[in-house]
C-alpha cells in the first residue's frame, strides 16, 4: 500500500500529535493541582473559625 502523504506531511502530523499529547498530560497535572487546592480552601472554610470567603 503506497503512503497518501509526502513524509514531510506525515513527520508534522506527528508532531501535531506529541504536542497535543504533551498538553492534554500538562492540563490534567494542572487540573489536579486545582481539585488539591479547592479540597484544602474547603477544608479551612469547614474548620472552627475559618474564614468564610
């Protein structure tokens, strides 16, 4: 089977990919950062005297 597209093509598809990769795996730490910090914010509101924001 002949490749439909010049290697050119096909090397910045990849790249297109590994990049996506790498950004959705950088969204995900970042948006488990995010549920740590809002657990430890809500855990200070629930605590006695804790500041209600």
């Amino acid at each position: 089977m002949k490749d439909a597209a010049p290697p050119a093509v096909r090397l910045g598809a990849a790249k297109a990919v590994l990049e996506l990769g790498m950004r959705i795996r950088e969204l995900a730490e970042l948006e488990a950062e995010v549920r740590e910090l809002e657990a430890k914010v809500n855990a200070l509101k629930a605590a006695p005297g804790g500041r209600q924001w």
